[in-house]
C-alpha cells in the first residue's frame, strides 16, 4: 500500500507555508502595553499558554491551506492485491459411431464404442473444465456444445449411438465440428480428443486441411486409434498416418489403443497434458483522497479564524 499523486508538481506550493509564516509571525516590536498589577498578574495567562494560543491560529490556517495543496495534487491510496487465477481446458469429445466400433476385440466385456465412452466419462471425472461432444461417422453430428455442466455430458456421452449417422468415417468432418466448437472459447488451452477405429473415407476436404484450420485457432488435436493390430490390419497404416499428421499439424499427440487397459493409460496420459494453467493475475485498487483532505481544511480554516478573531487570539 503507498500513497501516490496523479499532480504532484502542486506539492511545490508546500514549501511556500514557512515563508508565509516567517511574513505573519510578530515581530519583537509588536505588542500592547497594559499596567502590571496584582489584578492583571491574576488575569495574565501563564506564557506557555499564551504562548500556544498565539501560534495557534496561524498553525490551524496554515494546516488548512496545506491540505488545499494537497487536494490539488490529487492524491490516492494504491493497494496492490496478487491473485492466484487457475483457468480450466476447453475440451471437445470427438467419437467415431461408425457400426465398426461396435467389435469386441479390445475387450470381452465391453465393445470399442462401449469402452470408448466409459473410458471418457472416467476421464471427465473429477475436471472442472468446459466440454463439447462430437459424434461422427459418414457425417459429423455435434451433440453438446461446450458446457461446464458435467451431468449433461454424462447423459449425452451414454446415449450415443452408431444408429443416430450414417456408417463411414469422416475424420474431416469430425475435426472440422470440434474446431468449431473450440473457435471462439477463451480458454488458452483448447484440445481436440479424436477416437476413432477406421481410415478417412469421407468426401470434401482432407482431414490435414481440417487440422490446419483447428491450429489456426489454437486447438490442439489428440488422436486415439483404438483396436487390434489384427482387425484394423487393412487400413491401419492409412489411418495412422492421417492421425498422425493431424496430431503434428496442431502440436498435438497421436495415441494407439489395443485393449481397454492402453486405452485408460491414454486418457491418464491426457489428463496429465490437460493441466490447468495457473498464473498470479496482479490487480491494483485505487481509492482517491482529495475528499478528504477537503473535508479536513474547512474545520481547520474555520476554527483558526474563529479562534484569531476572539480575545485569546487578539488579547491572549
């Protein structure tokens, strides 16, 4: 806490003040002459006294006029506050319902697209950060857009379905969505999780074009292939290298699944690139003072005139 002035070149007229009271003080050739008497000896005031109520006046004018010099100069009481500020990750879900992901080769219990979602929700668990759904196929379909209300994910995140588009795989399209959910989220760190068990089959733009639009707006993209080396055995070198390249493009990660086991590791792995980003935000609080110091030079002008213009400052 300090005090600053926004005029403080008006603070020269305080040295002013002592010349001004070197001009009014009396002088030794002042004075009155009255008899000396037992009465006016018990009449007379004691000279400390006197002495006080003399530079009284002049000391209460002079304070009074020194706080209008201050008023001048407009002072103001600065606090500094230091404020720790933790900003979550805008994150958008993007998952593959083609009719593909509902094979079992990850997992006896669980199909790709029932692992896929659990694994996600377990992910989501325990964040605080503002979350989208994408779900795509032959198309891209956005579920949610971005919400902090987990619950609503939850609810949206189980009731996905490879029934809801039409089968195919347009990793384009699904980029393209969830970019354009994180475009305009003031988030600094905005991220892309892409899971997805086949090759880019759609039409229009490549899936490198659509990653090349989401790193244009700061959204890094986190691919997950998720199946065995001996379903996807077809087009797993087409489709990792497009994930691949979406992941390099925006600075992201590429991540390999075969079992529900690797798939928990990625998201811990995730989770641990999703950390929210912490900074000390520096405030500063101003509160001006010139109101005061007006306040406080009326009852000083005030009471040195009144007490100047009474006996004890004419006659002490």
């Amino acid at each position: 806490m300090s005090l600053e002035f926004t005029r403080p070149l008006w603070l020269v007229l305080l040295a002013a003040l002592p010349f001004w009271y070197w001009w009014i003080r009396p002088r030794e050739r002042w004075g009155l002459l009255v008899a000396r008497g037992d009465e006016a000896g018990e009449a007379a005031l004691s000279l400390w006294l006197a002495r006080c109520l003399e530079l009284l006046p002049p000391l209460l004018r002079g304070g009074g006029v020194a706080c209008l010099m201050v008023v001048l100069a407009d002072p103001q009481l600065v606090r500094t506050y230091e404020e720790p500020l933790t900003e979550g990750v805008a994150i958008a879900v993007a998952i593959d319902l083609s009719t593909s992901m509902g094979a079992r080769d990850i997992s006896a219990r669980a199909s790709r697209l029932q692992a896929a979602k659990g694994t996600v929700l377990d992910f989501l668990e325990g964040r605080s950060d503002d979350v989208a759904v994408v779900a795509f196929g032959g198309e891209a379909l956005t579920r949610m857009p971005l919400t902090r209300d987990h619950y609503v994910v939850r609810e949206v995140v189980n009731d996905l379905d490879s029934r809801l588009l039409l089968d195919g795989t347009d990793l384009a399209a699904a980029i393209t969505a969830g970019a354009g959910l994180l475009r305009d989220a003031p988030h600094r760190s905005k991220m892309l999780i892409l899971l997805t068990d086949g090759a880019h089959n759609g039409e229009g733009i490549t899936p490198a074009l659509a990653a090349r639009a989401a790193a244009a707006f700061d959204v890094r993209i986190y691919p997950i292939a998720i199946g065995t080396d001996y379903m996807l055995a077809r087009d797993i070198d087409e489709m990792e290298t497009v994930l691949t390249q979406a992941a390099v493009i925006t600075n992201g990660r590429y991540f390999r699944a075969t079992d529900v086991e690797a798939l928990e590791l990625i998201y811990e792995e995730i989770d641990r690139l999703a950390a929210p980003s912490e900074e000390v935000v520096v405030r500063t609080e101003f509160t001006p003072l010139a109101r005061w110091f007006l306040l406080a030079s009326v009852p000083l002008l005030l009471l040195g005139a009144l007490l100047r213009g009474s006996r004890w400052g004419v006659l002490p």
